[in-house]
C-alpha cells in the first residue's frame, strides 16, 4: 500500500528513465490547485532540464512521451512551461479508498519523542500543555505510519531546585494544604525559598548542603524527593488521562545522573570538551555557535541540563538506534538544543535530532475561572472548563440528546477544543486562546469537524449502513462526488508530510477541507431521498462511511475523539 502520490511518483520515474535521464530521483507529485488541469501534478521537468541543459517543456514532452501504462491514470498532459498533469481513473482511486489505510513508510524505523517534560514540584504550565499535545499528535501519526515509536516524558526531576524545596519543606511546610493540593503547597514553598533565600545567604548554603546530600543518596533525602516526585507524577497523571495519554517511558533527568561523571571525564579525555575558568565546557565550531560553548559542569563541580541531555542521547541512540529525535519544547529553548545537538555531533553521535520548537499560547486573563492557586492558569481548570462550555454548546444545538450523554459528549468535545486550537494552527506561530474561535460553529474548531462526523454518521444509520456499508463507491463521477474522493484518498499522504514536517496542522487543515467538501455534495448528490436509484445509494452509502472514517481516522491521529451523535 502506497499513497496515491507516491503511486504516480513512482510512475513520472520510471518514464524518466525511459527517457534517459539516468540516475535521476524525480520530484514527488503533487496534487493540483486547481481540478479542471488533472488530479495530482509533477514539477521534476524543470529540474530534469538542468541537467541536460534542455527546455523543461521537451522535458515534460519527454516524460509525457516515455509514460508508462498505468490503471491509475487516465490521462498525462503537459502545460504552461514544463508542468506535467495527471488524471487518476475514479475507480482505481474509488478502490484504493475502501479501506483508510496506513502508508507503512515507516516500517522498520524507530522515532523517539521527547514531549511534554514537565518540572516535579511545580505545576505543568500552558508551555507543557502544547508539548503535550503537539508531542502526542506526533505521536499518533508516526505509530500510524508504521515507525516504532518511543514517548519518553523527559521530567525535571533533578538538580538545585531540590535542595531549596527541601530546606522550604524544614522549615515552612503546611501540612494540611499539602494535604489537599501537593503541587500547589510545593509550587508555594519553592517560591517562598527562591525570596527568602535571596535576602539569607545562610539559607542557599543549607539549600547547597541538601542538594549534595541528594547527589550522595543520602537515604532520607531520597525518600523526600521521592515523595515531591510521587504526588507531582500523580497530578501529571490526572492531567494525562484526561487527554488520553500515555508514554512509554518516564525517564527524567534522575534517570541520567549517574552517567554524568563519567561522561564529563571522557569527554576531557577525548579532547571535546575542555576546561574554562574551572568550569568544564564543550567548545563549538558549528556556524553560529562559536560564542555559545556548551557549559557541562560548574566550577563548584555542579552538572546542567545540558550535560544530562548529552547523557540523555547517548541513552538514546545505545537502546533504541532510532532514525530521529524529536524534542517538542517551546521556542525559548532552541539555542540550547542547537548547542546539545552540535555537542552530540562532536561527540559523534550520528542521530537526527530535531528541536520541534513552538510559540507561545496565551490564555486572556479571565478565560479560565481558575479554582485553585498558582501563578499559571491551571490545565484542569482549562479543561473543566472547556467541558462546560462545550456543554453549553451541546445543549444550545442538540437539546433532544439526553442529558447524560451531552454531558459524556461534552467532556470528548471539550479537550478536543483545546487540543484542536493548538493543532490546527502553525505550532511555531504565538497564539492566543479564543473561546468564540475555539467552539464556532461554522469551523476552525474540533466541535466542527465533530458535527461533519457526526451527520455522517447519522446518514449512514438511516441508510442501515452504520455497520457494514454497502462495499461499492461511486465511479465514473461528477462534481462533488469526485472532489470528495479524491480528497479522501489524500488522507496517507496529508499525515505523511504532517509526520515529516511536524506540523499537525496539514493535518488539520486537510480535514477541514473534507468537511467543507462534505457541503456540495449533500447538495448535489442526495443519499437517501426518494428516487434515488438503489445502486446509486449504495455507492453514496459507502462515501459517505469512507469520509466519516476519514475523519475519524484523522482526528485520532491529532488525539481527538468523534461521537456517533451530536
Ligand atoms: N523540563 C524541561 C522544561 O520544563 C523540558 C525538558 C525537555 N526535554 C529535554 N530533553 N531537555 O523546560
């Protein structure tokens, strides 16, 4: 199983090298803008040209030529000055859309994802919610695609902020409001030890001294840490099964520390790394980079972040040999990953590592009526309040449902808003959160494509399809039939360039062109009304289950759920 694009690249291929334009990769197809020039065009003349020092136009008439027999394509045309234009039949493509099937480009290769990674005794922040859900969409796609995926939740649970939350947890700890909120007493106590340690000196000593004692395992010490991670996990967790999210691994930075040592020697010794003014750094030649060595251990002999990262991706690559890399951590991070990574190449570390930064997303003051305390709007609050306006909503639109189910809807409904909000916009654009945009009816939001979803599949109840649609889709088609065929067909593709470009936007914004197409064709095409002839029911039956499940399909990839009623 290829992608439709994939099928006809493979063709314009082989035409080039009957041809003779030997040892030569073309240029992937593309589909067309506009629908009256054919289905999916190759724009390869113009490089095939170069090389032969000829006319794109010959060279296109050249492929047009040599094209290679093909129940897939109905027609090759050339046009303006070198485009080559296809035509795909309706009933290959009709067949090849049947079932909504992965492209398996990934089979035997192994992506690992670092995503989300949020810090122990504080609460996650927004920052953590899009890496949470821009990683998991990432996620989804690749595990699709076929690609072995590891989710590996790098948290922050190691290092100096410990030694101050413990000396704060001695000295000014609430025993009941830890009681009640863990997180929000920690979140507290770190905050009161970064004052009061700024005007005591003694204070930051103490904090030094149990920051070293943790560094020794000093069993105690440990036992405390190991509680502040326990309850923040345990608050993570709530926030992750809410958003119906699972990693693979949990390998926080205490994971790595052991490693820091001995990875800091040997990196002295092999010359890569050298000493500058008592502390260590990893000098870096790579352009841009020359100002900004990589600091691996303070004078007082303390590890960064940093050096735990290098030791992070030596972990890496050793367990899991993976093809890439992906970091999803916001935009104020993308200096250090260019260091880390240019620290890894020097290293000699053959990986691909891909910083998937993001901007920022801001929540207007007053978005959220926040219950609980805490500098960052709070993610529960968001999503409880995402339900209740989605329950709102629900009520407004569908007051039939019973009140039960629009509650269960509303829940499903609610995280995909905030997840569709992000998703559906250029992770690397700031964005700022807008109720109104967020659950408009009329699109750019995830109730939207739920209600194509849902229509879609009432149709298919009505039609006693729901179940086991009729297998035959229309062919030889006009208008809006074809568009949306062609449409669906794309889905492989559209998640196969989201996956590689990690934008979960093309994502996003393909499935809302299927919505949109869905439109014209109830318009044109009616399924169940009287006098419609029962092959031609049928046949729209089963584009209409192959488009409910396009959609389906595409929003579980961004981690979005569909209900059947709405
Ligand atoms: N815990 C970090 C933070 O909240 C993000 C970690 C990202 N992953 C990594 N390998 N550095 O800023």
């Amino acid at each position: 199983m290829s992608t439709v694009a994939a099928h006809l690249t493979a063709l314009v291929q082989q035409a080039a090298e009957r041809a003779g334009f030997e040892g030569v990769t073309v240029d992937g197809c593309v589909p067309t803008k506009d629908a009256s020039l054919g289905d999916y065009q190759s724009n390869t003349a113009f490089r095939l040209a170069k090389s032969k020092g000829m006319k794109p136009r010959d060279a296109a008439e050249a492929l047009r030529a040599n094209f290679p027999e093909d129940p897939a394509v109905t027609g090759v045309e050339v046009a303006g000055p070198g485009f080559l234009n296809l035509s795909v039949d309706d009933a290959w493509l009709a067949a090849a859309v049947r079932t909504v099937a992965s492209p398996g480009v990934g089979a035997g290769k192994t992506v690992v994802i670092d995503y989300s990674s949020p810090n122990i005794a504080k609460r996650m922040h927004i920052g953590h919610l899009r890496s949470t859900i821009i990683g998991n969409a990432l996620d989804r796609m690749h595990r699709w695609l076929g690609y072995r995926v590891i989710a590996d939740n790098h948290v922050g649970d190691w290092g100096t902020p410990f030694g101050k939350l413990i000396v704060a947890w001695q000295e000014w700890r609430d025993e009941a409001a830890y009681a009640e909120d863990p997180v929000g007493e920690l979140q507290r106590l770190y905050q009161l030890a970064d004052e009061k340690m700024e005007a005591d000196p003694s204070l930051l000593e103490r904090a030094r001294a149990e920051t070293v004692k943790l560094q020794q395992r000093d069993p105690e010490t440990l036992a405390l840490w190991q509680r502040f991670v326990d309850a923040s996990m345990a608050e993570f967790d709530v926030v992750y099964g809410r958003l119906g999210i699972r990693f693979d691994e949990v390998l926080g930075e205490s994971a790595y520390q052991d490693r820091l040592d001995p990875l800091v020697a040997e990196l002295l010794e092999r010359g890569i790394a050298v000493e500058s003014q008592g502390a260590i750094v990893v000098p870096l030649e790579e352009k841009g980079l020359t100002d900004h060595p990589l600091l691996i251990q303070k004078a007082d002999g303390a590890k960064l972040y940093g050096t735990t990262d290098l030791a992070t991706i030596e972990h890496r690559l050793a367990t899991w040999a993976p093809t890439r890399v992906l970091y999803v951590v916001d935009t104020r991070q993308q200096l250090h990953f260019r260091c880390v990574f240019a620290a890894a190449r020097k290293m000699g570390s053959s990986g691909d590592f891909v910083h998937v930064w993001f901007g920022m997303l801001k929540f207007p003051g007053g978005a959220v009526a926040s219950s609980r305390k805490g500098v960052t709007a709070n993610l529960l609050d968001v999503l409880d309040t995402a339900a209740e306006r989605a329950y709102a909503v629900i009520t407004e639109k569908s007051p039939e449902l019973p009140e039960e189910e629009r509650r269960a809807v509303a829940e499903v409904v609610g995280t995909a808003t905030i997840k569709y909000f992000d998703l559906s916009q250029n992770p690397q654009s700031d964005i700022t959160f807008d109720w109104d945009r967020a659950l408009a009816h009329d699109g750019g939001s995830a109730v939207y494509l739920q209600y194509a979803y849902a229509r879609l599949h009432s149709i298919l109840r009505a039609g006693g399809a729901a179940e086991a649609p009729p297998d035959v889709l229309p062919a030889h088609t006009e208008g809006p039939e074809k568009a949306l065929l062609r449409l669906v067909a794309r889905l492989p593709e559209v998640v196969q360039s989201a996956a590689e470009t990690c934008k979960p936007n093309l994502l996003a914004e393909y499935l809302e062109t299927v919505a949109r197409a869905v439109g014209p064709f109830y318009e044109h095409c009616p399924v169940l009304k009287d006098g419609v002839a029962p092959e031609v029911r049928a046949a729209r039956l089963s584009l209409v289950s192959v488009v409910a499940n396009t959609l389906e399909v595409g929003l579980g990839l961004l981690g979005i759920g569909v209900v059947p009623r709405l």
